[in-house]
C-alpha cells in the first residue's frame, strides 16, 4: 500500500472514531447517563388543599387522590353499547389525575408520556385508546396558562399484579415525579 492510501485509511479511521466518540458522549450529556433521569418515589410531594398527594414535574403540578384509584376493572365502557374488554388475564386500573399549570403559557399533557408502576415492576403506559371509553378521560389536553386539568388515566396490567406508584410527566423529555398509589 502506498503512503497516500495510508493516510487517507488512517484519517478515515480517526474521523469513524471520532464521529463515534461524539455520538456516545452527545448521548450521555443529553440522556444524563443511565438511570439519572428516572424519577425518585416521592420526589417533591406535598398534600394539597383537598388532601390529594400532589408531586411537580417541571412546570406542572399533578395531584391524585389515591382513593379514588380504580382496580380490578374487567371492562370499560362509554354509555352506549360499546364496551372495551381487558385482554385475558389483565385488568384495567383507572387513576384520575389533576393537573395545574404554574406557567404563564399553554401547556400540552399526553396520556402516552405517563407511566404506572406496578409491585412486579412492570413499567406500563397510559392506554390512551381506551381513554376514550371512560367520562373524563381525555388526555391530549391543553392547559390554559395558571389553569388546571383533569382526566382520568387507564391502564392495562396483569390481572394478578398490583399497582405500586404513579409518574407522571409535564412534558416529553422531563424526569416525572412519582406518586405511591398502594
């Protein structure tokens, strides 16, 4: 091989090498490394007025009264005839969440972007397809600047697990704060 071609695959193995570096260290400082951005169980809770557990995630306060949580529940249904079963050997569990926006602009809260925490550890998003079929369970909400929200979130999880705790987060790409539901 000559002199050139071997600059030219030494310079091309530096610069992968170098583009690779980037790409790890860029995803580390933007991810914050490996279990930082998970949430810590009772991070920032307090007791609101109306004796809710409320947590803050960003810009978002969230509050759940814990006994209003719904378990066990074989099906939902909207009023009408339709009716959505849970699969075989799931239930779904409902959690009506409130939501109050500190800020002094428009908020959006997605159901897809919570996360129920069940005793077995399973990590379960909000099912917003059958948001749908229960009142009150609208999720893709606006939040109107220092106004509030609620809605009730469901989930889908194994008919013999139980569910331990509640993240909920104010934005795509915040931390989440969790709420102990059990």
């Amino acid at each position: 091989m000559t002199d050139s071609k071997k600059k030219i695959n030494t310079g091309l193995i530096v610069a992968i090498a170098v583009v690779a570096i980037v790409l790890v260290v860029g995803g580390v400082l933007a991810f914050g490394g490996k279990g930082k951005n998970e949430p810590k169980p009772n991070d920032n809770v307090t007791k609101t007025e109306d004796n809710k557990t409320g947590v803050k995630d960003g810009d978002i306060t969230f509050s759940v009264d814990a006994g209003q949580t719904r378990v066990q529940v074989p099906e939902i249904s909207d009023g009408s005839v339709v009716t959505r079963k849970a699969g075989d050997g799931k239930q779904f569990v409902l959690v009506l969440v409130e939501a109050k926006n500190e800020t002094s602009e428009e908020k959006s809260l997605y159901a897809s972007d919570q996360v129920l925490i069940t005793k077995n550890g399973e990590r379960v998003k909000a099912d917003a397809g059958v948001q749908t079929f229960v009142e009150n369970g609208s999720w893709y909400e606006k939040i109107p600047a220092k106004g509030k929200t609620s809605g009730t979130l469901v989930f889908e999880i194994s008919a013999d697990d139980r569910i331990k705790e509640i993240e909920l987060h104010g934005g795509l790409a915040t931390k989440g704060a969790v709420i102990q539901l059990d």
